[in-house]
C-alpha cells in the first residue's frame, strides 16, 4: 500500500490536494474525534498554503521549463 501512496504522491496535478484530502484529513479527524477540532479549518491544504505564503500550483502554473525538451 505503500507505493500506492508513494504513486499517487508523484503523479500530476492535484495528487498532493488528493493525498491530503484522502490520506492526511482522515487522519487528523481520528485523532482530533470529540476534541471539537475543525479539522478542515486548522489542517485544510488550502489554509496551510495560505498561512505559509505558498501558492497553489493553480495559482501559479507550471515549472518554467518543467515539460520543455530543450531544458533538460
């Protein structure tokens, strides 16, 4: 299950928001269960991004050069 997590981690757009959304979120719920913790509110990816200053890759587009043969 491991590399699972590990491909899905790796692969395109939106697999950080899937893996925190599917992985992390669910997590944090459990351990926050009954403390009245929102979990969304305190650990929610869009809140981390916006609390550390780091856009979102919507926000800011594609690497410069990331699919460019000619920049290896």
């Amino acid at each position: 299950m491991l590399d699972e997590e590990q491909d899905l981690a790796h692969t395109g757009d939106g697999a950080l928001e899937r893996l925190w959304r599917t992985q992390i979120i669910p997590l944090l719920t459990e351990h926050h269960w009954g403390d009245g913790t929102d979990v969304e509110a305190v650990y929610g990816l869009p809140v981390l991004r916006a609390r550390l200053n780091i856009p979102s890759p919507a926000d800011v587009g594609p690497a410069a050069g990331a699919d460019d043969p000619a920049n290896p």
